[in-house]
C-alpha cells in the first residue's frame, strides 16, 4: 500500500484548493532578496492598543495564584469555558434583546472549523431506512468566501447564487442578493439543506443591506432550514464595518462570530450562536474532533468583553483604524489605474479590497503568477467562484462576468507595503490590457 494512497476523504481535503494556496502563501518566503507585499491573505493588523489589552490581561492571569497554571493544564467542556459562554450570552442578550443563554453558545477552534461541522451536519446523505436524499447547501452572493469551498466531505454539496452588481461613474460597484433566482431554485427544490452568507462578505468587502438579512432570515423560516451567517468581521466585534448595519439573530439563524480580526488569529477562537440542539451538536464534534476547543482566547477575551472594554476598543479604535487604511487603498488603486477599465467594491467592511479589471487579457489566477514573480502575493478571483447547480437551474459560476477578472487584496498591511505593491499590480496590469 502506498501511504499517498488516501481516501476519498484524504484524496478531497489533501489535493489543491484556493485556501491551501492562499495559508501557504502566508507562511512560505519567497526566494531571498525578493521584496514582499503581502496583500493577499487574511492576516490583521497589529493595532498596538489591542495588543495592550490582551498583553494586560494576560500579566493579570500570570500573577493571580494558580490560575496561569489550571489555564494550560486542564481541558475545558466541548462546549467551552463556562464563564465565556455565559459572558457573551450576557451581552448578546442585553445588548440586542436576543433570547440567548449560555446554552445558546459554542466555541470552536476558529470559524473556519465551525463551517466544517455546519456544513457537514447539513449537507450530503440523509438517510431514513432505505431512503437516501442528498442535501445542499446555498450561497445567496457568490463570489463567496474561499475557505467555503472545498469543505464539504461530499462533492457537489453547493450551490452558488451569482450575483447582481451595479457599476457607478466613479469606478465603484457593488453586489446585490439576486432575490429572483434565489428564491425560483428554492421553490423548486426539497433538497436545500440551509443558506450561508458572509456578512461583510468575504473577499468583496460587501455588507448585505438589513433589508436583504431579515429577507434572507425569512426564507429560510418558510422552508425551515437555517441561515448560517458568518459575522467574522462584523458586530459587535471586531467592527470591521463601515456603513450601517443591525446584528441579527433568530431561532432559524446560526451566527457564527471570532476573535480573530480582533487581535487573536493564531489562537482559533470561534462562537457559535444557535439553538440548543444545534449547540449540542457542535459540542459533540468537538469532543470527538478535537476533544475540547482552545481556552486561551476566551480567557484573554472574556473579561474584555464583561467590562465592555473589547467592545468599546473595537468602535472606538479597530474601526477607525480599518475604514481609514481602506481608504488609502483606494485612493492609491484611483491613481494607478487611472486610465484602465477597472472598477473597485465598495468597501463597506472586511480587510479586503476586490478589484475588477475588465479589460485583463489573462485570467487572475495566471495574474497571480505574474504578481507573484515580482514579490507580490495576491487571491485570485476564481476561487471565490463555486458552487454549479447539476441541474441547470442556476447560471454556472464559470458565466459571471466577473470569473477571471477580479483580485482579493488586503489592505491591513504597514502602509508602504500596501501602496507599493498596488503600484506594481498596476505596472503589470496595464502590460496585460487589451
């Protein structure tokens, strides 16, 4: 037996996918001497007052008794730290009127291991006796986030919506829900397992007016499946928004929220919000998956978010701090591509601009190549496009406009990284223009 010979499972989740590419590029140099701009993964920035913060609560755990010392030598429960769950139910309940307890709380090693567990609890084989259904799930606005794609144990568990857009005069666009075909393939089909959606989306930046949430949140309740809504970078932490939106929740919702944009990435702390039983479930993946989920970020978090200082930090500092390098971005794109065919995603959130080039002659993913020979690290916009229905009842991805032509930048980086490699993302841009 070769031990390269895997499972179908193996096979699936070992082979190439655009969040392989996009991790590996943030952990592998590029050739010595080669200056980087890494502008394409999603790493935040390090905002030194949310670092002071965490760095406090930290010297507070070492220097209290033996509470550093039970922190790293005791498993907590599958759910997660008592006192965590209980702190955020607490201000999620008061602060939006949510009907929540702390048995409405899960905390998982990161979001990205959270959608695995959702995806796979909702979709793929349902078995009752002899009979066997397939279940999938739905994306409203695709292009959708990369690191969906390839998790889902069974192929063909997606099926993308593909968005409206609509260009204005001054280089911007934006995504809309494409309500109509939406709700056409639902009305057809008995074998959607539930909707999921980013909000602000990842890679385009986008937020979903409130009016699209609450008509979202009411499909889902009149054909009883769940909306999975990943809130990764929106309220009330980190507030990487920047236009007005409301938190949202209901029974038929499962909010999926992270501390990572908020200082703590490498310590894969993510919340889960839903009904019991959904709560249950996620606890019980847990235990047999990972045994129990990280304690270290709720124990830095936690206290942060009791005192309302993680909260007041997040409107008063990460906000500010995110809207104000998305502008500069913008700007510097505004000015060298002057000229082009190109349009930018208005950025209403997330750390990301998405870039349009409809006048590129390669497609982005031979693009990245070229990026890449000069030091610059970019997604491509193909990833962010998947999802075929195998029926033909949804255009396929492959047909948006927009499939070959767009570039998932990160604007968190130290200023002359970001600017500098926009330059150079222009110089080639326009040797590769019609």
């Amino acid at each position: 037996m070769s031990f390269t010979e895997f499972s179908d499972f193996g096979t699936k989740l070992c082979g190439e996918s655009g969040i392989l590419t996009l991790m590996d590029d943030l952990g592998k140099p590029l050739p010595e001497g080669m200056p980087s701009y890494q502008l394409g993964g999603g790493n935040p920035a390090q905002i030194p007052e949310v670092a002071a913060l965490y760095r406090a609560e930290m010297q507070k755990i070492m220097l209290e008794g033996t509470e550093f010392d039970d922190l790293i030598a005791r498993y907590d429960a599958p759910q997660g730290r008592t006192a965590f769950l209980e702190t955020v139910a607490s201000y999620l309940s008061r602060t939006y009127g949510w009907n929540i307890t702390a048995e409405n709380v899960a905390v998982t090693n990161g979001s990205q291991s959270a959608f695995f567990y959702l995806f796979n609890l909702y979709s793929g084989r349902f078995s009752q006796g002899k009979n066997v259904r397939f279940k999938k799930i739905v994306l409203p606005l695709v292009p959708e986030y990369i690191g969906y794609a390839d998790q889902t144990l069974e192929p063909g568990a997606f099926v993308s919506i593909p968005s409206h857009f609509k260009l204005e005069a001054d280089h911007t666009f934006k995504y809309y829900v494409n309500f109509e075909l939406l709700e056409n393939y639902l009305s057809r089909h008995d074998d959607v397992g539930a909707l999921a959606v980013s909000r602000p989306t990842n890679p385009t930046g986008n937020v979903l007016t409130d009016e699209e949430l609450h008509r979202l949140a009411s499909l889902a309740r009149r054909y009883d499946i769940p909306l999975f809504l990943d809130n990764a970078y929106g309220l009330p932490w980190p507030h990487i928004i920047f236009t007005d939106a409301t938190p949202y929740w209901d029974e038929n919702v499962i909010l999926s929220m992270s501390m990572s944009k908020i200082g703590l990435p490498s310590l894969r702390t993510g919340i889960i919000v839903a009904r019991k039983e959904v709560i249950t479930a996620i606890s019980n993946l847990n235990a047999i998956v990972a045994l129990a989920s990280g304690s270290l970020g709720q124990a830095l978090a936690g206290p942060l978010i009791e005192s309302g200082r993680l909260v007041q930090i997040a409107g008063d500092v990460v906000r500010p701090y995110y809207e104000a390098k998305s502008r500069e971005a913008a700007s510097w794109i505004h000015q060298y591509f002057s000229g082009g065919d190109y349009a930018l995603h208005k950025s209403e959130g997330s750390i990301f601009q998405w870039l349009l080039m409809n006048d590129l002659t390669v497609p982005t993913k031979e693009f990245y190549k070229i990026l890449k020979a000069r030091g610059v690290i970019v997604v491509p916009g193909e990833y962010f496009f998947f999802g075929n229905s195998d029926d033909g009842s949804t255009p396929r991805f492959e047909t948006h406009p927009h499939y070959t032509k767009c570039l998932r930048l990160n604007y968190s980086r130290p200023a002359e990284e970001v600017e500098r490699g926009l330059q150079i993302i222009a110089e080639e841009y326009k040797k590769h223009r019609k």
